[in-house]
C-alpha cells in the first residue's frame, strides 16, 4: 500500500502539470507579447525600405533592435496577476515557470526565424552571432524578471523589468565595442565581443535557473512559497 501510495504522489505533479496548462496559456501576457513581435518584425522589414541595397552593418544594427523589442516584450513573461493564488498549489514556481518557457519558447523561435528571413539576404549578418546575442538579450530580460519575482511578491513585474533591461541597453550603448558587447566583424575584438555575449547568456541562465525556485525558509531573506 505505501508503494501505491508513493506512485499516486509521483503522478501527482504530472496531473496538475496538465491541468495547468490552459490557464497558463490564458494568462500568458499576450498585449506585451504580441506587441512587442509586432514592433520587433515591423524593425526587420525597415531594411527592405531604403532605395539603395542595405549591408550586413545595417541589418546587424536593426536585428540588434529587433531581439532588444523582443526581449522587452519577455520581460513580461513572469507577471502572474494570480501570483497570491497559485503560490498555494501544489505546483511549485519552478514548475509553473518551465511552462510557461515551454509554451513560449516555439513561438519565440519562430518569430527570430521570420526575422531573420525579413532581412535580405546580402543585409542579414551571420547567423550564430546574431543568434547568440538575441539569445543573451532574451535570457537577461528573464533573468531580471526572475530576481524581481524573487524578492519581491508583486504579481507584475514586467514593467520594472523592462525597465531596467532599456537602463541596461542603454548602458551598454556607452561601453566602447573594445570592451563592450556592440562591436562588429570589422573591429580587431569581434571574437572578444562574441565571448563576452556567450559570458552573459550562461550567466543570466544560470541565474534564472538558481533563482527560479521558492526560497528555503531563511534563503535569500525571504519566507518559502512567496511565489
């Protein structure tokens, strides 16, 4: 009876995982999403506007553009108006956050893969640096989310957190491309500046993933099950 009982526990999770699954869907922040993808491929498109034949400089800059309106959009991805309720549950945030990832992550990809396809072909730069840096923009709007969410209870956060992700772009705007994250396949750093994206996107991964979990009692100064 105990391993029935053990079995039964396991399911559990599994069960409520499903059931999850439409209101998570329902209250994903769809105004800020689909926004901020309608901005972002309208910046795409601008390339082919120009009478003169674009160059990767220039589709670089506007793909730059493109996965920060993006990024700003997921930065909405946690708020959570219910956030009181559903920290109730048996569901923990971990959970209720990977899917949230899971039903946004195909639709993100896809969105990137239009863009890129909007840029024409002797504008659109290398794949794998374009690709590595929307990644490192996307995953630091989640990563600032995730620390707002944890220290705080407030059910919204996005608004903050694409806040400070534009304080961020526009910091970085400052740092010379010798040292910073804009530099081109032209400067002499172009390898540099590819670390230093890779550096933020195993960084802030690493934070979401740390982060992401209710806190132990005591843990990070705060009480278990805020979230």
């Amino acid at each position: 009876m105990r391993g029935v009982a053990e079995a039964e526990t396991k399911r559990l999770p599994a069960t409520l995982l499903r059931s999850l699954l439409p209101p998570l869907w329902h209250s994903l922040p769809w105004p800020a999403l689909t926004t901020a993808g309608a901005l972002g491929l309208l910046s795409a498109a601008t390339v082919r506007l120009p009478d003169h034949a674009p160059d990767a400089d220039l589709g670089r800059l506007v793909l730059r553009l493109t996965a920060l309106t993006g990024a700003l959009g997921l930065a909405f991805l946690l708020d959570d108006p219910a956030r009181n309720t559903t920290a109730a549950t048996p569901v923990g945030r971990a959970q209720r956050t990977v899917l949230r990832l899971a039903l946004v992550a195909p639709l993100t990809v896809l969105w990137w893969a239009t863009a890129l396809l909007l840029i024409p072909a002797p504008a659109r730069p290398a794949l794998g640096p374009a690709t590595l840096e929307a990644a490192g923009m996307v995953c630091a709007a989640l990563a600032l989310a995730t620390i707002a969410v944890r220290f705080t209870e407030a059910p919204e956060v996005g608004r903050g957190t694409a806040i400070w992700l534009g304080v961020a772009a526009g910091v970085t705007l400052l740092v010379p491309n010798k040292w910073g994250l804009l530099g081109t396949p032209h400067d002499p750093y172009w390898v540099a500046t590819q670390v230093r994206w890779a550096v933020v996107l195993g960084a802030t991964v690493t934070l979401s993933a740390i982060g992401t979990p209710e806190p132990l009692k005591g843990s990070w100064g705060m009480s278990p099950r805020l979230g």
